[in-house]
C-alpha cells in the first residue's frame, strides 16, 4: 500500500518494492539515506525491497516510505488503462 497527495490528504495506492529501488536510484539515495528520511529501520527497507512478491508489513511503514521519497520530489504513478505502475520526479512549484 502507498499514498498519493490528494488536495492535502493521503489516498491508498499499491507500492511495489521496484519502486521503492527506482525511486531511491533517482535520488541517489541508499538504504540509509531512506532509512533516515521515513524513519523506517535498515533492515526493514531491506526486507521490503529485497521481495519481488507483494509487499507484507504494516501500512504505515509503507506510508512513511512513500511520504519521505514524495517529500523529497518523488511522484507515483498507479497501474492504468494508459500504462503500468512507475513514478517520476513531481514537478516543482515556481516561486
């Protein structure tokens, strides 16, 4: 499970652990690196992006990674009719 913001709120989406890699390759970020922006533990990053099964853990674990890497400039994109699940880097607010 993951979220998309949605006018200030939090939707459910489906997350996938490629995601997770891909979207920790576009940052350049390690474990670590996610470890410390979700507050989610090494080990439990690990275990997640080492299945390529569907991802078993509590929700709100795949919350807090979803929300550090959108924090950080990642969007989602949800399986549809136009193409599969992926993600991207959401565009930047002009100042």
């Amino acid at each position: 499970m993951s979220t998309a913001k949605e006018s200030g709120k939090f939707r459910a989406l489906m997350l996938r652990s490629a995601q997770i890699r891909a979207a920790r390759a576009l940052l350049g970020w390690r474990q670590e690196d996610l470890s410390k922006a979700s507050g989610v533990g090494t080990a439990t990053i690990y275990r997640i992006e080492k299945s390529d099964e569907a991802i078993t853990g509590y929700a709100s674990t795949l919350i807090r990674i979803q929300a550090a890497f959108e924090q950080a400039g990642i969007a989602f994109i949800e399986n549809d009719d136009i193409g599969g699940y992926g993600l991207r880097f959401s565009k930047r607010k002009k100042r």
